[in-house]
C-alpha cells in the first residue's frame, strides 16, 4: 500500500462527495456524529454559550432602562422633605439605579460619607448580579478550541493506530474515521469559541454602559444631597 494509492482513495471519495455542479456537500449531522464524544461536549458548551449570552442580553437591557426624569422627580422630591415619595419612586422603577437610591434614600440623616458609601456598596452588588454567568462564556471561549484541539490530537492517534493494526490493508474507510475526529472537532471548537468570544465582549460592554451610568447617578444623587433645601 503506497501513499499514492491513498491519495488516490481520498480523491475518489472527495468526487462521490461532489454534486452535479461540482459543489461538495457534506451531511452536517453525519460530520458531528463522526466527531465524537467531544463533538457531543462542544455542541452541550454551545447550548450553554447561547443560553448565557440571551439571558444576560435581556437581563442588561432591563437594568439599562432609566426613566429620564427620575433623577429630577428624586431631586424634588427630597427638595420638598417627600422622602417616602422618593422611596416608592425608586421601588417603582426596579432597576440597579433605583434600588441604588432608594439605598441612600434610607440612609438621610446620617453622615454623607455614610451614604456614599452605602450607595457604592449596593452599586457594587448591583454589577456583580449583573455579571453573573459572564465568566462562563470567557470559559467557555477559551475551552471550546481547546477541546477541539483535544478531538484533533485523539483523531490523529486513532488514524495512526488503525494504519498500524491494519499492516498492509489500509484503505480510506480506515483512516477516514480518524481523520473526520481530527478535523470536525477543530472546526467545531473554533466555531463555538469564537462566537462565545463574540458574545461575551457584547456582554461586557453591555456591563460597562449600566456600570457608566451607575456612577454618573450615584454623583448625581450625592450633589442632590449637597444641594441647599429651597
């Protein structure tokens, strides 16, 4: 058995593959179901990575709502010594900022630095709900191609052990279960790895924007504070 003759085999195999107008086509579920078990654990972290990222998605558009005039309605309102107004206002909006405030809300009468403090704490619990899950798809970008690469390096020894079980009767059929792991679970990896790359970028920017106005609320709130009543 030369390698010509195997070339030869992989070439014929790759005409029977090709269509009337000499386009390959390929049975997708075949290819996955040849790549493995480690196909099965890169298509179960591509469930998880979509799953993550819609959740998340929502989840960060919710917090990112704001009505425009809370802050002018809280800043009346403690203006006006309504603070229990102020307090269902917050209650009412449900979002990080408004439990944010109400936080400080609760806290009038004590020492601003005390409230300021009170109100980066809740912030900080606020982003870290909001990050919840986020880490997994960092995880699962940078696992998703190294589990192919795994599929890849198992593929390639499986095709070897088989050339070398086989002595002189090494046909296509042999190697091409070998070679299918090898190359499925490679495309595979860097598939799901790049769009969980993809996903979690979107997330975290989606993060920083809540995280932005956060901070620019919570400023906002404490010069409210400073102001003098009218």
């Amino acid at each position: 058995m030369t390698f010509g003759f195997i070339l030869l085999q992989i070439n014929e195999t790759a005409e029977a593959l090709t269509g009337a107008e000499g386009e390959i086509t390929l049975p997708i579920l075949d290819l996955v179901i040849r790549g493995g078990w480690i196909m099965g654990i890169i298509g179960l972290l591509s469930i998880i990575a979509f799953y993550i990222f819609f959740e998340r998605y929502f989840v960060l558009g919710r917090a990112a709502r704001q009505d425009k005039n809370f802050m002018n309605n809280i800043r009346n309102y403690i203006h006006e010594g309504k603070l229990q107004s102020a307090k269902d206002l917050c209650l009412t909006n449900n979002t990080p900022i408004g439990r944010m405030i109400g936080k400080g809300l609760s806290r009038i009468g004590k020492p601003l630095n005390d409230i300021n403090a009170a109100i980066e704490n809740v912030g900080k619990l606020e982003v870290s709900k909001l990050e919840k899950n986020v880490a997994g798809l960092a995880t699962i970008a940078g696992a998703a191609p190294m589990l192919g690469f795994l599929g890849t390096v198992i593929g390639m020894i499986r095709a070897f052990y088989d050339m070398s079980m086989a002595g002189n009767n090494i046909n296509i059929d042999l190697l091409s279960r070998g070679i299918y792991q090898a190359m499925i679970t490679t495309v595979g990896g860097l598939i799901v790895g790049i769009i969980a790359y993809i996903f979690y970028n979107i997330l975290v920017s989606r993060i920083q924007r809540v995280v932005y106005k956060l901070e620019i609320t919570s400023s906002e709130f404490m010069d409210v504070l400073h102001e003098p009543a009218k």
